[in-house]
C-alpha cells in the first residue's frame, strides 16, 4: 500500500490520521504511547505481509539496542488498546517464529473529498494524548524465556530452552549526577509522605488502604545515559515511599510501573492499576544550575494536590542533597507537628565513595532485574565492586545474595556452586543490618531450596513481610512456600497480596497459574497461563502450560507449545519437555529420540538432574527416576521442592523411595 501521510486509513470502527499520529474510535481519540503508534503505522503500511520482529525494532528504534521484551509488551498494549482479546486478534496477528501481520482491511479515504470523514472533522476534536517519551521500558523479565532453569523450581526458577544475551549495556554514568538523583530520591519519597498526610488531615481517616504509583521520573538532563540510572531510582523510590505508613498506604511495584511513562498514562494507570494517586517528578540542569520537581496527582479528579520545585546552584552538590532533604523535613514537621515518621530526619551527606558504591548498587539492580544468565552475571560484578567501594554497605551484599540465589534457580548447574555463597552474602548483610526485607527474604528462599528447612524458611519470609509488608516478592515467594506445602487456602490470599502491589508482574502472575496447576485447578492454570504468555509468548516459565496440557491429555497443544515457543534450540530443557510429552502420549519412538539428544548433553558436562528425571518419569522408566531424583537430592536441586504437590511425580507417589524422599526433604507430613 502507497501509505500517503496526507490521507486517512480507516479500518474496522478506527480511523488513523499518520500525518497528526492520531487513531480514532467513534469520534474519540485513541491513546497510543509513541512506539505503538509507530508500530500501528508501520503495519497498517505492510497490510497482508509478515514483519518480522527484526524489522519493526530496527524502524521502531533505530538508535537504540532494545530486546525482543520491549517490542513485545508494545504490541501487547496496542492490541489492548485496539480491544483485541487473548483469543481474538482481529487486528494483528502473531506469526509464529517470525513477526506480525495486520489482518483487518484498510481503506484509504482523501481528506476534503467526502467519504465517511473528512479531515478537517477529524481535526476538530483536539488531541488527548501527547507524545510518548522514545526510550520505552521493557518489562520486567523475571524468570524470562533468555534464562535456563527448570520449570518446577521454586522462587522464580525458568524453563528455559536457549540462552539469549541481553543485547547492550548503558554507558557509564557521570557521577555527579547520582548525587543530584539521589536528592531527587528523597525529595519525591517524602514528598509524598507529605502530601498524603496532607490529604488525609484535611478529610480525616482513610476508610481504606490508599494505593499510590511513583513513576518513572522524566530525566530532562538532556543526557540519554541517566535514563537507565532513572530507572534504578525509581525502584529506590518505591521502597523509600512503601516505608512511609505500610498499614494505610500500598505502593506498586516495580516491574508493574516500569511500563507507564509520560503524563498521557495517568488516565491508563487508573484504570489498570486502581491507584489513588500518582508521584511524578523530573530533574533538570544547565551549566551551573539545577531544578527538582515533584507533584502528587489525584487519580479520580485527575487534579494535583500538592507540587514543589526546588532551583539551586550547582556549586556543591552533596550540600544541596542535605539542604533539600532538610527542607523537605521541615515542612512535615510543620504540618504534622510531633508526628513525624521515625527515622525521617535527613541523613548527613555521605562520602564520594559511599556515592559510588550507590551508584554501582543502582546499576545492579538494573541487571539482576532483567533475570538472564548474562544479566545476573553484571549484577554480580556490580554489587562485588560496590563492596570493594563500601566494605560496610550492607545493601550491595543484600544484592549479592539476590543475584546467586537466582543464578542457582535460572541455570542448570548445581546449586553446590552458587548457594553457599548465597547464604554467606544475605548473612552479612542481615550482620550490617537486620532490618534489610531483601536479605532475609533470599535467606528464606536458601532455606528452602537448598536447606529444605521449611520451619526456618518462613521464619525469615514472615520476618522480611514485616519489615516491608509492601515487598512484593516476598508476598510472592511466601506464597509460593506455602503452595509447595500444600497450604493452598494460606497460598492463594498470599499470592493475591502479591498480585496487588504488582499487578503486571508476569513472574507473580505466572506463579498463581503454579499454583492453580498443583492445586489440580487445570483449567484455571490454562487459563493463567495464556493470559501471560499473550502479554509475552517467550516468557519461560508461563510454559509449565506444557505439564497441564499432559495433564488434560491435549497431547497435540503440549507438543505444539513445546515446538512454537522454540523452534531451533538445542538445550537439555527443549528434550526433557519433548521426552515427557511424547512419552506421557505413547509415542515411544519419539520420546527415545528427544532423551537421547538429552543423554548427549549430559555427557558433555555436569548439570542439575531436573531435566533428566523429568524425561524418566514421562517415559514411564521409575528405576530411572527415583535414581535421578536421588542425584538431584545429593546436589540440593531446588526442583525437588515441588515433590509434594505437583502432579508431575503422580506416577512414583505409591513407591516407598519416593515417600522416604519426601520425608528427607521435610515434605511428608
């Protein structure tokens, strides 16, 4: 199609108007974030080809490196916005292993020559949305389809089939800047502390729990290199503020926040997210000069209730840090007179190396939240340098601790190598400092995986649930740590919890669809399980769809998922699935073909033994099994946490060696 930007395409009950980058519905505008609108615009141009995904991120973003996730969660979001449902897309069509088509006829209409609309009727009504920032963020990908790990283990573990590198790295950061951040930090976290208690003095008790977004604060620098480093902040934000009065105020959670950008998404973020109000900010600079600002808006009214600037000299930063700090607490104390929140007193400035290992922290963070092998990796050099920095910064080993119990659960090698220095880490961190939610949720996660110290392990979750009962994870694995005991009635409160601070978290979101599947709840889970893999087809561990197919016999969908979802992939996952689905359908020869490319890789190096009683177990060979998971139980595989409850070990529940297995691991009861 000659796509002329003067004329109007029409499709269904949509009108665009490419020039003005503006989409119609029955006289209404459309919001469309920029890179969506792009997206639209670029398909509707190629009506009835296949574009490959290669081809929509290199016109989408032609000056940055993105992955696949961010191309994916825009294209979920415009078929949101479209009104396409998980089984109907009658605008765009997915095409399996290789891109997208637009599948709805488009007809052209000439502005000023009749027709059903007319340019300058479309023109008239003026546009709701602005232009949407061109860095979108990605989801975040945890237990992401680019890590290796075994669909059955606890806290976040992946099925995975092939490795996939994050593409790129931000560049470094000026330092100088962290500082300023990092005021911008304290002044939008207790800048919202002040405004709520504003609100809530004026019209006394809440009736119920507020709910408050903090965005991503826009960076105005001018300097695309902070926008990573925003986003490390903005995470600090959310924590900062869910510390301010948990019991009356919710704070969502990361990977849920990260989507929205830009004052055109209040109006979405009400509307999926249900908050009460919203905390937005930005930060500008010149030669010598620097403006912080933060405001708090009303998501009901849409009006803003309190907003601050602060200009100041760019002379000495670290004194311009204290100063705003300390004016900030100020007005709280003049508000709220002697109720000031313990420990809200502004913290003296810290040294230039305490603001590095700051620094590296926040960069850490953004690797560890990407939940890739590669990525994971970073994390680790970050926080070990953020340590080398600050011997006594309690934070980086919290992250540290993060950082291997998750390499244990999203690779194949055994958790001998990666869990004693887990527990090390989350120990002197918790030594540093005990009130640190993080560090004792990845010693709960130790326990159980590794220890099977089930007593223990919700010792430290209920413990880290206390210090920050808006942590999300913790809510999450806690969940997950009672499902696994087959305590479902405690689960699935707990994993609700979860789902409320971060509701477009697809790791939370895909371990309620475990839950749903170990608790016998088939098609539910299938449900569940679709519902993530719409917002992202190559999310890993949403595909444990496979078992609950197996489960219902639909043989030919398991198989279909398996084949779709990777389709070139060479790794011990890919045969383990192959092996069981096949053998579970009867298809011997098949199944002996995918266990013995399995056999092939084991001979290679030494891994967890997951994936191999898996294949065991789905062609029906207990001996083999039960001599598998007894390997597994030697190398403290955490896929064995799920013994009790999956149905999966179904077939060896009656064999003795099987129920002294459970016994071992503190599971029998």
């Amino acid at each position: 199609m000659a796509f002329d930007g003067r004329k109007l395409f029409e499709f269904g009950p949509y009108r665009l108007d490419k020039l003005k980058r503006q989409l119609w519905c029955d006289g209404q505008v459309v919001p469309l974030t920029a890179k969506a609108m792009d997206i639209l615009v670029l398909l509707i141009g190629r009506e009835g080809d296949v574009v490959s995904r290669r081809e929509l991120i290199d016109a989408v973003w032609p000056d940055a490196y993105v992955e696949e996730a961010n191309l994916t969660q825009n294209v979920f979001m415009l078929r949101k916005a479209l009104g396409e449902s998980a089984h109907n897309h009658n605008y765009i069509v997915t095409i399996p292993g290789k891109g997208y088509r637009f599948a709805c006829e488009v007809r052209e209409i000439t502005p000023g020559n009749g027709g059903t609309g007319s340019a300058a009727t479309v023109g008239a009504t003026p546009s709701l949305f602005s232009v949407a920032a061109d860095i979108q963020p990605g989801p975040e990908i945890a237990g992401s389809s680019s890590a290796v790990g075994s669909p059955l283990v606890a806290g976040e573990a992946p099925i995975g089939l092939s490795p996939t590198e994050a593409v790129g790295s931000p560049p470094g950061l000026r330092r100088r800047w962290l500082w300023i951040s990092a005021a911008a930090l304290l002044v939008f976290a207790l800048a919202g502390y002040l405004a709520l208690r504003e609100v809530r003095h004026r019209n006394g008790p809440a009736a119920r729990r507020i709910v408050i977004a903090v965005l991503p604060f826009a960076n105005l620098t001018g300097d695309p290199a902070q926008d990573y480093f925003s986003d490390g902040l903005t995470e600090e934000m959310i924590m900062q503020v869910g510390r301010v009065d948990p019991q009356h105020m919710g704070v969502i959670g990361r990977s849920s926040i990260m989507r929205y950008r830009g004052p055109e998404q209040l109006e979405k973020i009400r509307q999926e997210l249900g908050v009460d109000y919203v905390l937005e900010g930005s930060v500008r600079r010149d030669s010598n000069k620097v403006r912080i600002a933060a405001q708090l808006v009303e998501m009901k009214q849409q009006t803003r209730v309190w907003a601050e600037e602060y200009d100041r000299e760019l002379t000495s930063l670290l004194v311009l840090q204290n100063t705003i700090a300390q004016e900030i607490a100020d007005q709280i104390e003049r508000t709220l007179g002697n109720h000031r929140r313990p420990g809200g007193q502004p913290q003296p400035p810290l040294s230039p190396s305490a603001y590095q290992a700051y620094d590296l922290y926040l960069q850490g963070r953004y690797f560890w939240n990407k939940r890739t092998p590669r990525g994971l990796e970073q994390a680790l050099e970050c926080f070990q340098r953020a340590i080398i920095k600050e011997p006594a910064y309690a934070r980086a080993y919290a992250g540290l601790a993060d950082s291997y119990v998750l390499m244990s659960a999203y690779s194949l090698v055994p958790a001998g190598d990666f869990m004693p220095k887990a527990r090390a880490a989350a120990q002197h961190a918790l030594a540093l400092d005990d009130s640190l939610a993080e560090a004792h949720a990845s010693l709960a996660l130790i326990a159980q995986n590794y220890d099977w110290d089930w007593p223990a392990a919700e010792k430290e979750f209920r413990r880290a649930i206390q210090l920050d009962p808006n942590y999300a994870t913790a809510h999450h694995w806690y969940a997950e740590h009672l499902a696994l005991q087959g305590r479902f009635d405690e689960a699935f409160p707990e994993i609700e919890r979860a789902r409320q601070l971060d509701p477009l978290s697809l790791i939370i979101a895909t371990d309620h669809g475990a839950m749903l599947y170990f608790s016998r709840q088939y098609d539910r889970a299938i449900q569940q399980f679709r519902t993530v893999l719409q917002m992202e087809p190559n999310f890993g561990r949403a595909h444990m769809l496979v078992y609950v197919y197996v489960e219902k016999r639909q043989f030919a969908d398991a198989v279909a998922d398996v084949e779709n979802w990777r389709r070139v992939s060479d790794t011990p996952w890919r045969w383990s699935l192959l092996t069981y689905v096949y053998g579970r359908s009867g298809d011997q020869a098949k199944a002996r073909h995918a266990l013995g490319r399995l056999q092939h890789l084991y001979s290679q190096r030494q891994l967890d033994a997951a994936p191999m009683f898996i294949a065991h177990i789905g062609l029906g060979n207990k001996d083999e099994a039960l001599a598998w998971l007894q390997k597994a139980y030697l190398q403290h595989s955490a896929a064995l946490t799920a013994l009790k409850v999956d149905p999966t070990y179904d077939p060896l529940r009656n064999d003795p060696r099987f129920q002294d297995l459970l016994r071992r691991l503190g599971l029998a009861q």
